[in-house]
C-alpha cells in the first residue's frame, strides 16, 4: 500500500472519526476512506454502463421493438 497526504474539512473529519468508532469492526480512518473510494468508484462505472446501455437501447428502439413483435407473434402460431 502507499500512503498518501490528503486535506479534509474539520466536519468531515469528525464524521469519518464518528464512523470508525462506531463501526462494528471498529475500522480505521484509512480503511473507511478505502471503503468509500472502492463504492464510489463501483458506483460511477454503473452509472456509466448504465448510460451506455441506456445509450444503445434507445438508438436501437425501433429495430427491437420489431424483432420483439416478430418472436411474439411467432410463439403465438399453434
């Protein structure tokens, strides 16, 4: 691991403090900042594939909304 030098305000100081001393497993500042980073960074990459996604369904919405409606009608033939 490498340390690192960061500023942060008095408040969220003590509010990280307030964490790790309520944290069941009693964690350290370091560990709770890891832990922070680790769910923002999950967290902008699904935002991001989801606006990709999002991206490639709507530029494709015709052309599945006629694929969806030829396999409907095919499972409805007896």
């Amino acid at each position: 691991m490498k340390t690192i030098a960061i500023t942060i305000d008095e408040t969220t100081l003590r509010l990280l403090d307030e964490l790790a001393v309520s944290s069941p497993q009693r964690k350290s500042r370091s560990a709770l900042v890891r832990t922070a980073i680790r769910g923002f960074a999950e967290q902008q990459r699904r935002r991001k594939t989801e606006a990709d996604e999002d991206r490639i369904l709507r530029a494709n919405r015709k052309r599945l909304a006629r694929e969806a409606k030829a396999l409907v009608a095919e499972q409805a033939l007896p």
